[in-house]
C-alpha cells in the first residue's frame, strides 16, 4: 500500500492495486473506496471498481456456467488496469507531411496538412464523434427520445394500425428450424430448438415473444434480449424479451460497445443504472444503426417524426372540434322586434320540446313570421379532411411498406390489389432476413453453439386457391415435387406411392429414376450408321444379339427424348394458358 497524500485538504488519496482509493489509511475507519467516476476524464490513472464490487455477485439460480466461447464464469467480476486497453497496442506509420508537396517550388499550393491535435499514443481512429463522458450520461436524450416515440405510436390510430398489420403479416409466414444448408433435415438439435422456442422466455408463446420483439423494432428500433440464465453448459436456460428504451449502450475509446467481459450495457430503472450486461448476457439488435449514431437504431417511427406529430395534433383538433367545439348545425334568425328575454323563451321552449323526443322531431312545427333558417358550412365536419391527411396516412404506410388503400379512396380494384402484393413483398424480405440473422440464428448458433441449425422462412402460401392448384399441378407434372410434397403443404396425410417423383405426358406417366436411366442408356447406345448394315460375320443375314440389344436401347433413349419434349411443350402450354387466365382476370376487374 503507497503512502496517503493530501489533496486541497480533504480525505487522502492513496493506490491500492492500481486504483485510486481516499480516505483513512490505517484504523478502525480505514475505507477504500473508489474515486468518482469524473476523475480520470482527463488523463491519470484509470477507476475501476470498489473492492464491494469485487465479491461474488449473486446470480439468478441456474445462471452460473460458462460465458462465451466456454469461458468460465468465476461470478467474480475482471479488475483492468490503466494501460490494458486493446487499442494501445496499434501502432500507425502515416508521416505528418505530403511527400508529393513542395511548398517552394509550387503556385498556390495547398501546404502541408495541420499536425493532428490528437496525442502521440492515440494511432486509432473513432467510429463516431461520440459526446465526451458519453458512459457517465445514464439518461441520454435517445433514451427519452424512446419514450417519445412510443408515446406516438398510441396517440395516431392509423399508425397503430400499421404497425399491427405490419406484425400479422409477418408472424402469418410459415417457418421451421433445420440442418444448416440441408431443407427438411432433422436432427437431435434441430427438434431441442423446436421444442424450446415453444415458449422461449418459458411463459410466453413464440407468437407472442416474436411480437414483443417485433414492436421494440418498428417503434425505437431497440429490440433487446437478456439470455443471462444459462446451464452449467453455457447454454441459455430462456430467453427473456427486455425493455429497450431501458437499455443504456457503453462504448470504448473508440466508440464502440466494449467487448466481453467489460461491461457493454447499463439498464436504467428509475433514472438511475441498476445493473451492468456484458456482451454475452445481452443479445442488442436494433435492425437500422447509423453512422453518425452507430450504437442505436433509426426505427420506421422516428423516419417520420414530425408527420406523425403533425397527424396527432391535426387528431386533437379534430376531436376538440366535437368535444368542445359550438358551431350547430343550423341557426335561425328571429323576427325584428324580439327582444333577448323573448329569444331565449322561445330558445327553451324549443329545446324543451325537440330535444330527446325523436316522435316530435319529425312532426311539422309552426314559427312565427320573419324567421329564417341558415345552414352553417363544416358544422358536420365536412372541412376537417383533406388532401394533406391522405399525405400523412400515405407516408406512414410507406414507412412500413404497407398498403394504403384501406386508408384512402378511389383506387382500382386491381391497382390496389398490385400495390398491396407489391408493398408486401418489398417490406417483408429485409424484415425476414433480419429476424433470420440478427435473432433467431443468433440465439441458436452464438448462444447455444449449434452451427449445425438455422432458422429458416418456408415458402410463402400463394392466398388465392386457383392459382395455387395451379402452381401444384404444374410442379407434378414437371417432376419438380411430388405428390406427398404437394399434399404436405396442403396439411394433408401421405398416400402410398405418393413419394415419387413423376413425369406426366400425353404418352403416358414416367418416373423421374425410369427417365435418368433411360437417358443414360440412350447415352451410350451406339450409332446404327456405325454398325453398318446390321449383318452378322457369319454371313447369315440376320442381326446380332448386341445389335438387337442396341436397338432396343435406342428406341427406349427416343421414347425418353419424346417425353422430355412432352413436358417442356405441356409447361409451356400451361404457362401460357396461366398468362391468358391473369389477362382475363385484369380485365375484368378493369371492367367492375
């Protein structure tokens, strides 16, 4: 232990083991505790955590195993000194000056650049200008900004309706885990993951976990996942679906989140941080980081901020306009010489017996003479709509590639169903694809080790029957699937036979094993030319047994050559037939 010192009169400041501790050196009140974190901001030795902080941190039961890559977990957390950062290694050998400029021998030259300002140990560049003393700013402005923007999304229904199509559409698609690279290969790993995302977060559905995540995504872009109860293998015990606006992202020198086992994430309860993740407990995936923020995401929500403000207070306009708005629906004038007291009279005396009493509307009443009605514009909120409103409600869907046409008026039947199919698609793929990748292969091949499974989208049912059947029989008829194939999709038992792969024809019905060897054999039967004319050496004028056998391999290869022509001019006859179908179906919807 180095002896105390004294500074500006306060509590000494001594080194135990690299760090920086004040207080009582010695005696019953001896304390070490850690300097605060503002110290150190600037240059000195490094703080790192008080000797409390360095006891066994008590788990949840079941989470003590191992970390990542089978490292294990001590419950003890690491102690790093001032000089074990990984970047103080690089080393960068960029001279200062342009070789290929010479000030003195140059016209307006454009001189040597500035001497970075930057210390000579500093050889590595930022990912991102992040703010100074970002790890110490526990309640950032993106983490109110989150708030923000999940307050919008329930303030505009049609957002919210959005969002809620955008998650139906993509928890309708069929899904299925699977032997990496291997369709419909099933081994002892693939059923565990089957049989565990039953309920991932052991309470939850799958439907219902995948919504959760699926909301953090479109809102704030900040889907969160805490796999920190793991077995005494390592292996994650559940999945738990965290709040992402209450994850607080650390980063390094560099600007990047801090590699295992620094700690990378701080959850903030209450505005204060409760409790530090590493790497390994957190699975942080927001789907659009950006470069000037690269640790947060840019959700669909945030893409249209100031839209969506606009929409909600052109909302509350319109809601005070019926809650508290005074503009009737008709006004009456009244004869020249009533007075106030007499209007008033005649004003409750009216409301007295019209109002409530739908027998007596809808008889005939007689005024006095001189009264006039007058129809007062946008007293039925004729006004409160606009073309600007259709704007809004068309930029929000677009956001979401959804369609809009349940939102808006006067689209083609068929226009919109082109536009709604289209909108689909073009969302639906990268959202696929991030689910694929960034969660669940993530969770199976990172979390539980099984590089051997993936996480696969199934194809996608076609909606109308008609094309369907007609997508199905096309593909039996090539020998592309077979008939259990077809019958799997449809939900139905095999039948007998069924697992053959068949060529169907106007000559007949041909297995696809029957066609490839027919094909072989005609492969390597040899050209009658060849054989001349066909007579025995003996002389007797009758054919060999071998010529005979070539023959007839000859004729199977032209019967297997006939079928295969069968086929491509029957499938180009069926797409074409398809082709003619959708044209007529165009037409009609045209027509209505």
């Amino acid at each position: 232990m180095a002896k105390g010192k004294k500074r500006g009169g306060g509590a000494p400041v001594r080194s135990v083991q690299g760090r920086l501790v004040k207080g009582p050196t010695v005696g019953p009140g001896a304390s070490s505790v850690p300097l605060g974190p503002g110290f150190g901001s600037s240059g000195g030795v490094q703080s790192t955590q008080s000797p409390a902080a360095l006891a066994p941190r008590p788990h949840m039961a079941g989470s003590v195993g191992q970390g990542p890559a089978g490292q294990p977990r001590t419950g003890h957390p690491p102690v790093f000194g001032p000089h074990d950062s990984k970047y103080n290694d690089q080393v960068s050998n960029v001279p200062y000056t342009i070789q290929d400029v010479d000030i003195s021998r140059n016209w307006f030259s454009p001189f040597q650049p500035i001497t970075p300002f930057g210390p000579p140990n500093i050889q590595f560049p930022r990912e991102w200008d992040y703010p100074t003393g970002d790890n110490l700013n526990f309640t950032t402005p993106r983490m109110v900004l989150m708030q923000k923007l999940r307050l919008m999304s329930r303030s505009w229904g049609v957002l919210r309706a959005i969002i809620q199509t955008r998650k139906d559409q993509m928890l309708r698609l069929p899904w299925e885990f699977q032997v990496r690279d291997k369709p419909r290969k099933v081994n002892n790993h693939v059923q565990e993951m089957r049989d565990f995302f039953r309920r991932p977060d052991g309470k939850r559905t799958f439907v219902q976990w995948s919504r959760m995540i699926l909301e953090d995504l479109f809102v704030i872009d900040a889907p969160t996942l805490y796999v920190g109860h793991r077995n005494m293998g390592g292996q994650p015990l559940c999945v738990e679906v965290l709040d992402g606006a209450t994850i607080k992202v650390l980063i390094d020198d560099a600007g990047r989140v801090p590699d295992y086992p620094s700690p990378a994430y701080q959850q903030v309860i209450k505005g204060l941080p409760m409790v530090n993740f590493d790497e390994s407990e957190l699975v942080y995936a927001p789907m659009n980081p950006t470069p000037e923020n690269p640790i947060y995401g840019f959700s669909p929500v945030e893409h249209i901020y100031m839209e969506v403000n606009e929409a909600i207070r052109k909302t509350m306009y319109t809601l005070g306009f019926w809650t508290e708005g005074n503009l009737p629906d008709l006004i009456m004038s009244v004869p020249k010489d009533w007075t106030p007291t007499q209007i008033a009279s005649f004003q409750a005396l009216m409301d007295s017996e019209l109002s409530g009493n739908l027998a007596r509307k809808s008889k005939m009443r007689f005024v006095p003479e001189g009264m006039r009605p007058y129809d007062i514009k946008n007293a039925s909120g004729e006004g409160l709509a606009s073309q600007r409103d259709e704007m809004l409600i068309r930029l929000a869907c677009y956001a979401f590639s959804v369609s809009p046409t349940p939102f808006i008026k006067g689209t083609n039947r068929a226009t919109a169903q082109s536009a709604a199919e289209q909108a689909t698609q073009e969302g639906l793929y990268p959202l696929m694809e991030w689910f694929k990748s960034c969660v669940m292969d993530r969770i199976i091949q990172d979390e539980f080790g099984y590089d051997d499974v993936e996480f696969v989208w199934k194809a996608q049912p076609e909606v109308d029957q008609l094309k369907r059947s007609q997508i199905f029989a096309n593909y039996v008829r090539a020998g592309i699937m077979s008939i259990d194939e077809i019958r799997d999709q449809m939900d139905m038992q095999p039948v007998p036979g069924g697992e053959q792969i068949l060529i169907y024809t106007n000559n007949g019905v041909a297995t696809l094993q029957d066609a490839i060897a027919a094909g072989r054999l005609a492969s390597q039967a040899p050209d009658p030319a060849a054989a001349g004319d066909g007579s025995n050496s003996a002389g007797g004028g009758r054919p060999s047994g071998a010529a005979t056998e070539s023959g007839a391999q000859r004729a199977d290869a032209e019967k297997v050559l006939a079928l295969h022509e069968d086929v491509v001019e029957d499938t180009e006859d069926l797409y074409a037939r398809i082709h003619e179908l959708e044209q007529q179906l165009e037409a009609m919807n045209a027509a209505d």
